[in-house]
C-alpha cells in the first residue's frame, strides 16, 4: 500500500511539472488555461517585426516596389482555380508591399494559406487584414502583404478610417511601414490607405478621401507625424478626375494616362501621394500586364482579375537619398 502511495505522489509530481511547463494560468479572479509561449534565447523582440516573428534580412539594390491589386473576387472560387491561384502567387512574390482590395470570403483562412503558398520558396511573407465591410451580400475585407525580410509593419498603427456619417462604401485601411536595411533614422518610413471607390458613388467618395488623406497626415504615429502618405487602390478614376482628392496642393500620382483594367479600356487603380514630401518615388511606376508577363489570354486573364496590378519604386531612404536626414539637420542647424 505505502508503494503504491509513493507511485500515485510521483505520478501528481510529474504530471503538475509537465502541466506547468506547457501551460500557464491566466486571470486571477477568473482562471483560465492559455498554451506557453517558449521564449527563444536572443535580444528582445524588434516591436517593427511581423507576426511570424524574426527573419533573416535580403534585399538587392536601394529601392522597394510598392504595389495594388484589385484581386476581384478572392473567396474560395478563386483559390480553387489552379491557374489564377498560381499567377496570384508569382506575382505577389514581385513586391515588397502590395495592397490588395475585394478580397471576399465567408472563411478567414483563405490569406493565411495564400501567404502559405507565397513562403513556400522560402520567402518570408506576411499579412495584415482589416474586417469585413460593405453593402450586405457585398462584403469585403482590404489587406496588405509584405515581405517581412524587406519591409516591418507596426501592427499598432494598423486600423480602418472611423466614417461615421457613412460617406464611404468601404472605409479604407491604413498601415505604417518601415524599410529594413538602413539605419533607423534613415530608412524609409510611409503610411499606405488602401482604398477602392465604386464608380457610382465616385464624386462624392473621392470628396471623402480628401479629407481621409488630411486626417491620416495630421494623426501622430508613435508620437511623430508621418509626411509621407501615399492612398493606392481602385479610385474608378483617372489621374485627371480625382476630384477633390486631386485638388489637395502638391498631389501627385504614380501613373498617367494608363489603362488598369485587364481588357485595357480604362484607368482605375492609382497611386497618390504628395510630390514635396514624397521624395523617395524614383518615377518608375507601370501595371503588370497579366496576358504578357504570365503569356495568358484574355480568358485566362480575366479568371484572375478583371483589374491589373500596379507598381511603383521608392527609395530605401528617407528623403530618397542615404544622409539626407542628417544633411537637412545640418543645414537647419547652420540657418
């Protein structure tokens, strides 16, 4: 009998250890069980990093891609298409931050496992998403993918435009992004509203983004302003028809007098941004014409989107050039 105690206290110890070293209790009015994380020995975690934690840092060259895709329709008929899910995946592999609009589903593993797909060349993607919103049967969700060895993402600043009065169909999503490579006081940091505007309410929506774009501007982020806001998505516009978004002083766009639709008969996807503060655009900007670059036809095409997608490079500097910083500083202190 006393053996058989001696057994039964051993087993307690040991299962109270095993329970202890792989879960922790929450709560102290209300305890509840959550998993333990494992620390990992190492320096504390960069606050700029993505969820999927610390990765090894590549880049050729001093300039990033920045780019939008109206995906049209992403759900589950979209992601079971062998051909469209594959041309999604190659292309997204092009950029250091691409935004992307309609993305329509009831699941939410849809993102996930396309990051799944994009990381298995063992790329370093990841994502943030807003919620689903919009006209009921007609919901959608906005997000941004990146490169997280390229590019970090402060998850604090990432959140959807508060529109009360509902001028908006589909409130955009804005994030915060910091270039990985150069020193903190020189990388380039920018803040991305991902917007799409549906073509009957243009006038008015366009109206509301401009005052989106000031509000976005005047926000602190991390307790400093950020000059450099660039809007992307599908305006339903030209560069010569932003309205009063187009209106604001200084503003300019990535693209001109392009066609962004995959049938080439209109302009609908821009990037803007003001020209005084945006300094780091180097002017490459264009869309990736899906026929050509992934030889499909229009058919093909248009399983895929019925949008193209757009890009433009900005310098890895802040200012667009390496000591810019440090040089304006200087000549500030001489006056």
């Amino acid at each position: 009998m006393r053996r058989f105690t001696v057994v039964v206290l051993l087993a307690i110890a040991g299962g109270g250890w095993f329970f202890f070293q792989k879960f922790q209790l929450v709560g102290l009015e209300k305890l509840s069980v959550a998993p333990r994380t494992v620390q990992p020995p190492g320096p504390p975690p960069d606050p700029l990093a993505s969820a999927a934690g610390a990765v090894p840092f590549s880049r050729q060259g001093n300039t990033i891609r920045i780019g939008s895709f109206d995906i049209q329709a992403f759900g589950p008929a979209k992601f079971g298409n062998p051909l469209a899910i594959k041309v999604i995946v190659d292309l997204l592999r092009r950029f250091d931050v691409i935004a992307l609009q309609e993305i329509r589903s009831p699941r939410d593993d849809h993102l996930p496992r396309l990051v799944e797909l994009l990381n298995a060349a063992g790329r370093h993607y990841d994502f943030v998403v807003g919620p689903r919103q919009g006209p009921p049967g007609a919901e959608q969700q906005f997000a941004f993918v990146f490169d997280a060895a390229s590019v970090a993402v402060d998850r604090s600043t990432v959140y959807t435009v508060d529109d009360p009065g509902r001028r908006m169909t589909f409130d955009p999503l804005v994030a915060s992004f910091q270039v990985r490579g150069p020193r903190d006081d020189e990388a380039f940091t920018f803040a991305l509203v991902d917007v799409r505007v549906p073509p009957e309410r243009r006038d008015e929506e366009l109206t509301a983004l401009a005052e989106v774009c000031r509000a976005v501007r005047s926000a602190p982020i991390q307790g400093r302003l950020e000059d450099d806001i660039i809007l992307l998505g599908n305006f339903n516009a030209d560069d010569h028809h932003l309205g009063a978004l187009g209106d604001i002083p200084n503003t300019a766009t990535a693209l001109s007098a392009i066609p962004t639709n995959t049938r080439g008969t209109k302009m609908c996807d821009n990037m803007v941004f003001n020209r005084l503060a945006t300094t780091e655009f180097t002017g490459r900007a264009g869309v990736v014409d899906l026929m050509h670059e992934f030889n499909l036809t229009m058919s093909q095409a248009l399983e895929v989107s019925d949008h193209l997608p757009i890009w433009a490079e900005f310098s890895i500097y802040e200012g667009g050039q390496v000591g810019h910083i440090a040089e304006r500083l200087s000549d500030s202190a001489r006056k």
